[in-house]
C-alpha cells in the first residue's frame, strides 16, 4: 500500500531574504532624490530660486506671522467643517423626500447644488466676501471672514450632500422595509435604520472632502482675509522674497498629513468590516 | 351570538394587485382563524410573498380588502403603528440592522414605535432571547452571528412588539441546511403556544408538519386550498400535482 507523506509547510523566508527588498527600495528611493536634486540644482537659475524661495532667514523672519494665519485656517477649518456637515445632510435628507407634498422642498435642494456646484469655489468666495458685506445687511455681520466663510461652508455642502446621498442610496430596500414592517414612520427610519449606515458608508469619503476643505480655506486669501497665504504674501510684498509661501506650504503640509492618515485608517477598518460580513 | 367566536383573525377578501400591468394576485379570498397556521406554497413568482406584505400593508394593493379581527386594515382608524405592532413580519434575509447590536434590533420598535422604557424593553427582549436560547448573543452585532441565528433573532425582533399574528416569508431560504432544524423548531414551539402564522415556505416537509391548512398558489390564484395530509397525497388541481411533482423530482418532499 502507497503511503502519503504530508508535505512539509512552505519555507520561512531567512532574515537575509527578508531585508533585500527593504534594501532595494531604500537604494532606489535615495538615487531617485540624489538625481532629481542634481538635475535640479545644476540648473543655472537655481542660486537665484535658492535665495528667493528657501532663505532660511526670510523663514525664521516671516514665520510668526504666517503660523498667526494659519492659526485662524484652523479656526476657520473646524467651524465650516461642522456646518458643512449638518447642512449637507439637512440637503441630502431633503433631496430624498418622496412624499409629492415635499416637492417643493425636493425641488429647491436641487436647485440649490446644481446651482452651488456649477459656479467655482473662487467665485462664490469673491461674490460673498465683496458683494454681501457692501450691502451692510441689519443683524449681519459685514466681515469678509464672516461671509467668506459662509461661501465655504455653502461650496462644500453642495458637494459632500451628494457624497451623503449616495451613502444612503447604498444602504439596501431591505432595511426601509425592516424597519417599516417594525411600524417605525419615516422619519423614525431615517433616523435610525439608513442614516446611521449611510454615515458608516462614506465616512471614507467624508473624511476625503475635510482634507480638501482644509485647504480650501486658503482660498479666502483672495478677499482679504489675513490667514496664512495672505500673511506670507503680505510679507513676499515688502521684502520680495518668497520664502514665506514655503513655509506656509510645509505648515499645510504637517496639518494634512496626519489627516490623511486617519483617512487611511479609516478606509482600511471599513474595508475589514466589509470582508468579515462577507465571510 | 356564537359567529363572532368563529371571526377569522384575518379575511382577505377578493384581494387583487398589479405590478404595473402585471397582476400578480387575482381575487384572492382567505380566512385564517385565531391560532391556526396556514402555509403558502407555490413556484416563484406566484405571489407567495406579495400576498404576505399586502397583509400588514408593505405592499399597496388594487382591489378587494383585508379584515384583521373584523377591522378594515385600510380603515381610518388602523394606524400603521398600529397594524404593524399587531401584524409581525421576518423576511427570508432577516433584514437586521447591521449597526446596532441584538439587543437594539429587537428593542427598536418597542421603545421608539411603543414607548416603553429603555430597561424594560431590555429586559423583555432578554427574555425573549433565553426563550429562543440566544442570551449568549444580546451584546453581539448581526455580522457575528450565523445566518441561523440572525433569522432567529429576526423571529425574536418581530415578537418582541406582542403580535398576535406573525407573517414569514421564506425564512429558511437562504439558511444553509444544517441550520434550517433550529429556526423552524422555533416556529414549531410558536405554533404550540397559538401563535397565528401565515407561512410561505418551500420546505415542503415542514409545510406538512406545521400547517393546519396549506395553499398551493399559481399565477396571483389560490388553486388549491385543504389539509396538508390531502394537499400533499392526493392533490386535486393538475397545475398542484404537477408542481408536486417536480418537488418529488428535485428531491425536496
């Protein structure tokens, strides 16, 4: 009789084998940098673009007044942020309304984003920041940071109401029956059978559209508003030295980073929710 | 008066619908007494289901009407609360909530439709769970649990309101074999303790078991309603018998 022998489990690959690929990508990514900053640097402009952009001195000087600046994009950033995120799902919510009486209402939420969506960001900030404040409405305040800020706040929620939307499109016919069969009303369901899982479904995309947003706040610059660009433009204006953009570049940078990754981290645990109900 | 003893618990009466153009019940008529469990059975697509949700009002439908205890469902005084806290319903991919735990799936509608307090509706649905031998599960989310424990604890969720009638719609369908023996010895146990049911099901085997009185549907029609002991033996209909004779084919009777 022919015996079966179990073949052995596959090989552990030897701590040498492990560290090659390390290796290479390490060696790769340097040669990469070493190249590109030779090319770069062999350009003959590049001792004037050195002393105009990355005068270490100009940074040290124009730094307190561009980090005060982006101090208020981080004001600013949280506070649109939580509007924008109760605004556009009021909008998703009533974009979604089924009920003929509510047509009014359905109809305005898509005029509203239609509207919002077709005029760029830049515009509408420079609209709101200039045209609302010289109407010195009564009760209002006429600061361009106030009204630059609802600009933001109303650009944004156009565009993260769809991304709501599809999430509560993506929760299935199934659960508004469920819950209906349960004799939740409407509202009941939407509260707490689609919305809460529509959340769960974007959060990803959501988290995407804050990252962007933080950004985005430099834009209110163009009005006037004293945040980080226009600091450092204030201070390339009287020394005419660029500098000061860059290290409003790196301080964009440090803020958004650890934000994408929390993004990251995000997508990655949705994902492996994802694949455990599958299982 | 000895009739209204024998007032069904639900008569559905001439009961017609369309999908569209499609009609897919045509004059339905059928009574159910207190306490009885009737099965419908019948090939997809013959309005097994459709039927079902006409009956606590999933589904609107054309003509004829629905009495539950002798009241119109589409009366003016049936609140759909009302009819639905009554008139319970599991569907055949249990349909949880798959971000709330067990314990608030089943706790949702009696303390939001209902009104009962937290604790209380807690502790009613913890009981309700020890019954169906699912108390280790009220802290876990549905995507843990097996798909026979996920419909049992849609079966629990639809009792947990105090129905007196429970609508299932193909319950067992997507359940894998070894699972199916649990979920229905609980719509056993349901049936002992005179639970009014209406069943659509394709385990013909425990369509016979259970129901007191089994209807064979065919394009939106009753054809053939009786005793499963007679449905199933001696069917009368021919469109009954070929339909049972391709569930002895496959295997399934």
């Amino acid at each position: 009789m022919e015996t079966f022998e179990t073949p052995p489990p596959p090989k552990v690959p030897t701590q040498r084998e492990q560290i090659i690929p390390v290796l290479v990508s390490v060696i790769s990514t340097g040669i990469f940098f070493i190249l590109a900053g030779w090319f770069i640097s062999s350009s003959e402009q590049w001792p004037v673009v050195q002393k105009q952009f990355f005068s270490l001195e100009a940074m040290r000087e124009s730094f307190p007044d561009v980090a005060r600046g982006f101090w208020l994009n981080i004001q600013i950033f949280f506070i649109a942020e939580i509007f924008i995120t109760i605004f556009s799902l009021l909008l998703a919510i009533a974009r979604s309304l089924k009920n003929p009486i509510a047509t009014p209402i359905r109809f305005a939420a898509v005029l509203f984003i239609d509207a919002v969506r077709g005029v760029p960001a830049l515009l509408l900030i420079l609209l709101f920041g200039f045209g609302i404040p010289a109407l010195r409405l009564p009760g209002f305040p006429s600061s361009a940071l106030f009204w630059g800020t609802v600009a933001l706040i109303i650009s944004y929620s156009a565009y993260t109401s769809e991304v709501y939307r599809a999430g509560m499109e993506a929760v299935h016919n199934s659960q508004q029956a469920a819950a209906r069969a349960l004799g939740l009303t409407y509202w009941q369901t939407l509260r707490y059978a689609i919305i809460p899982q529509a959340v769960r479904n974007v959060l990803p995309a959501l988290l995407n559209g804050a990252i962007s947003l933080q950004k985005d706040v430099a834009l209110l610059s163009v009005i006037g508003v004293r945040e980080a660009v226009r600091a450092s433009q204030i201070y390339t204006a009287r020394t005419f030295n660029y500098s000061s953009l860059i290290v409003a570049a790196v301080l964009f940078l440090l803020a958004s980073v650890p934000l994408a990754r929390f993004t990251d981290r995000i997508a990655q645990q949705d994902q492996e929710r994802r694949l455990q109900r599958t299982r | 008066m000895t009739t209204s003893l024998q007032k069904p618990k639900i008569s559905i009466q001439k009961l017609t619908k369309y999908f569209g153009t499609k009609l897919v019940l045509h004059s339905v008529d059928l009574d159910v007494q207190p306490h009885e469990v009737v099965c419908l059975i019948g090939a997809s697509g013959s309005g097994k289901s459709t039927l079902l949700r006409c009956i606590n009002r999933l589904f609107p439908f054309d003509y004829g009407r629905i009495l539950l205890d002798g009241e119109d469902i589409e009366g003016e005084e049936m609140e759909d609360n009302e009819l639905r806290q009554r008139v319970g319903i599991v569907f055949q991919s249990y349909n949880l909530f798959p971000h709330m735990t067990v314990l608030d799936n089943i706790t949702l509608a009696p303390r939001k439709v209902h009104g009962i307090s937290r604790p209380e509706a807690e502790q009613q649905a913890r009981e309700l769970l020890e019954k169906f031998d699912m108390q280790e599960q009220a802290e876990s989310y549905p995507d843990r649990l097996s798909g026979g424990q996920q419909q049992r604890v849609a079966i629990v969720r639809a009792m947990a309101t105090n129905p007196d009638v429970l609508l299932l719609d193909e319950v067992t369908a997507a359940l894998d074999p070894e699972l199916i023996g649990g979920v229905l010895n609980i719509i056993r146990d349901l049936k002992n303790k005179g639970m009014t049911m209406v069943i659509v099901t394709h385990e013909m085997g425990f369509a016979q078991d259970v129901a007191d009185r089994v209807c064979f549907l065919d394009q939106g029609r009753i054809v053939e309603e009786g005793d499963p002991k007679q449905l199933f033996t001696k069917p009368k209909h021919e469109r009954t018998q070929q339909f049972l004779q391709r569930i002895i084919e496959a295997g399934r009777l």
